[in-house]
C-alpha cells in the first residue's frame, strides 16, 4: 500500500454487522509513500501508528493514482 | 507461509506516553483489541483490551496514567520471515492470543489466533470441495492410456 498526507485508510468491518472504520493519514513513515502512518481516528483527534493489513485500502482524496 | 502473509488485519501502534484513555478509544475507534506500544518504531510490549480492564478499571487507575505502566511485557513475538507454523507452538506454549509481528525489532503487524483458525479453516474448505463434490457427483475415475 501507498498512501500520502490526506489520503484516507478505510478498514472493512470484520464481522457481519460491524461497521467499516477510516481514518486520515497524518504522516508517512514509510519509504515512497510506504507504511507505518500516523493516521487519526474520526473526530475526536486520536492518533496512533497504523500499519495497514489485507483488511485496509487507501483512498487518495487529493487526486493521486493508487 | 511466511508469518507476515498470514495477519489478516492491520495493526495499531501507540506511543508508550500516551495514556490508557486514548489507549481505550483508538481501540473502539479502530475495531481492534490490542495495541502494540512502541517507543521509535521499537515494541516495548503491547496492551490489551483486558489489560485495560483488570490493570486500570479493576485497580482503579485515572485515565491518564500512563500506557506503559499497565501493558504486557515482555512480550513473546515471531520475526515476519519465519514459517507461520512456528506460531502455533508460540500460542501453544505461551498461551497467549496475539503474536506480535517483527522486521529486526520493528513491529509490523499483530498475527492472532482467529488469523491463524481463519486460515486452517481455508485449508480445510480447499480439501473438502472436491471429496464433497465426489460424494454428490459420484466418483470420476482419472483418464486410463488410451490402448493401441
């Protein structure tokens, strides 16, 4: 996965029912756009290292090919 | 299968400053139950959803104490080159549930033991098709050389 300041990560819920997650990433620690980001989580500001798995997709919300 | 193929879901770090509030709503805002703690990339140990519950709301701590001072360690881990089958005698030893998952001392990811049920039971799926495709559609006897 390559992901850019902006860009947000979407996590698919892993059970039925369970809602999908996002977050925005931060920063890229990660060579040529590569993992580890610190993303935030929704509204209330919290930020943590993600490293993206099988689950996650990134969705560039500045105009940036995948 | 190398360990780092078989995780199944992103994995969620946290600084070993920050305190076990934040710690309780990235995991809500996140989906997940445990976070890796890490101090310049390095895994110092991790925190669990229990940990929050029987180190900080059983023993009455605020919510901003510290992460470090209630997560787990030492903490068993497995290198993301190894063969995954090295963690079924780690989660067999150690009893533990999650594994995890490190590039020299990094941590890249947490391996569970849903991920590793999950990929079994896919195994499983695979070998069972054609034996339950037998059973409905009869035996299909392979190709005999043709006789001259």
């Amino acid at each position: 996965m390559q992901a850019q300041v902006g860009d947000q990560i979407v996590i698919r819920g892993h059970r039925i029912g369970e809602p999908d997650r996002d977050c925005e990433v931060l920063e890229v620690h990660g060579e040529q756009g590569e993992a580890p980001y610190v993303v935030r989580w929704g509204d209330d500001g919290h930020e943590s290292l993600f490293f993206p798995g099988p689950d996650a997709t990134v969705k560039h919300l500045h105009g940036a090919a995948d | 299968m190398q360990a780092r193929a078989a995780i199944r879901r992103s994995g969620v770090a946290i600084g070993a400053e920050r305190t076990v509030g934040e710690a309780a709503r990235i995991m809500e805002r996140a989906g997940v139950g445990a976070l890796a703690v890490v101090e310049d990339g390095e895994l110092l140990g991790i925190v669990t959803d229990r940990d929050l519950v029987t180190r900080v709301l059983a023993a009455r701590r605020p919510a901003d104490a510290r992460v470090d001072s209630v997560m787990s360690m030492p903490v068993v881990t497995i290198d993301a080159d190894d063969d995954v089958n090295q963690a079924f005698g780690l989660f067999r030893t150690h009893g533990n549930r999650r594994l995890p998952v490190l590039e020299g001392r990094r941590f890249i990811g947490m391996l569970s033991v849903d991920d590793l049920l999950i990929n079994v039971i896919g195994d499983l799926v695979d070998l069972v098709r054609p034996v339950t495709a037998e059973a409905i559609f009869g035996h299909r006897d392979s190709p005999t050389p043709a006789y001259r």
